[in-house]
C-alpha cells in the first residue's frame, strides 16, 4: 500500500523475498511462476486514483493489483528455494 500511497502512477506491486533480486526480470518472473498463488496472494484495489495520462483510467480513477510472491510462512520452505546447478 505504500508503493501505491508513493506513486499515483503505479498500477502493480509484485512483492518478493531477500532472495529475489526485484529489479532482476528474470528473477521476478520466476518468483511468480512459483510462489504466486492467485486465490490467496492477488490484491485488486478498485475505484482509487491514478494518473493523469491513464487513457483507462475514468476520472483519473482506475484498478491497480499488488501480487505476493513470497514464500509460504508454514511449510516447508526449501521447496521454495531456487534450483542451483
């Protein structure tokens, strides 16, 4: 919610562990592929402002979505853990 709060523009916040370079698109990628679950880990905000320049948006209002690709707080979480060679 503070990235949103921080950047009227902003329309997806994808949310990952230390072990996950953010600003790698391949290792973002892979943290989606396979801890991302869409029933427990997607946040749809609706009805909140945007930017000025949306052409979707209405009103400068629009939709924007946060996804949660951290691991598991239960389990096992080696399961979670990236392949090495």
């Amino acid at each position: 919610m503070a990235a949103f709060g921080a950047h009227m523009s902003m329309k997806q916040v994808t949310v990952v562990d230390e072990d996950v370079d953010a600003f790698n698109d391949r290792d973002l990628d892979w943290a989606v592929a396979t801890r991302f679950q869409a029933d427990r880990g997607l946040l749809v905000l609706h009805g909140v402002r945007g930017s000025s320049i949306d052409p979707g948006a209405h009103d400068t209002f629009t939709s924007k979505i946060g996804v949660n690709a951290t691991k598991p707080l239960e389990g096992d979480a080696a399961m979670f853990e990236k392949a090495t060679v």
